[in-house]
C-alpha cells in the first residue's frame, strides 16, 4: 500500500476543514504541513500545532465579536480630550490620566 501524494492529502485536509468548519486549521494548514513535512515532525505534533491554530483564532474572533457587541466608543485618546468643554476640576482630570485607580480596581 502506499501513502497518498502530498497534494492529495492537503486536498483532503482542506476538504475536511471545510466540511467541519475549521477556519483557521484550514488557513494554516498548507504551510503548516510543508513544515511538518520539512522538519520531520511527529504526526501528533502537526495536529497538535493545527488544533492550536484552530483555538487561537476561535478565540480571536470571539473576543473581536464581544467588543463589537459591546459598542465600546472607540477613538477616545487623552489628546482627544478637551478640558475645556467639562466641569471635572483639572487636578481630577489629572489624576484620572495617572490610571492609578485601574490598579486600585476602581470605578
């Protein structure tokens, strides 16, 4: 019996990633395999590094989907702000840009 091509299983892998729905394994598959291929590595190491892959970029999106939901006002830079156009006493404003109270893990 003899192995499959190498186009051949990267046909099959890409086939299978899609049917399953693995975006990101699906991505970094080809150069992944190359290198896998290359260097030798153990079968196990591949999917793990693939699997990984896969994760990652799950985790990515769902972090990026949150903070669009999240409709957090974005653009808002300290050189931004105006300390004209409040009534927050300038020694406040000051202390507030310190981030001091992050730490203290308050409001």
């Amino acid at each position: 019996m003899s192995t499959p091509a190498a186009a051949e299983v990267q046909g099959q892998v890409e086939f299978l990633a899609r049917r399953l729905r693995l975006p990101y394994l699906r991505k970094a598959a080809p150069e992944l395999l190359a290198t896998a291929r290359s260097q030798r590595w153990d079968p196990a190491e591949a999917i793990r590094v693939l699997l990984e892959e896969e994760a990652s970029g799950r985790s990515r999106a769902s972090i990026a989907i949150r903070l669009e939901r999240a409709g957090f006002p974005s653009g808002k830079t300290f050189e931004s702000w105006n300390e004209k156009a409040t009534s927050i006493p300038k020694p406040t404003q000051s202390a507030l840009r310190t981030l001091e109270w992050v730490s203290r893990r308050e409001c």
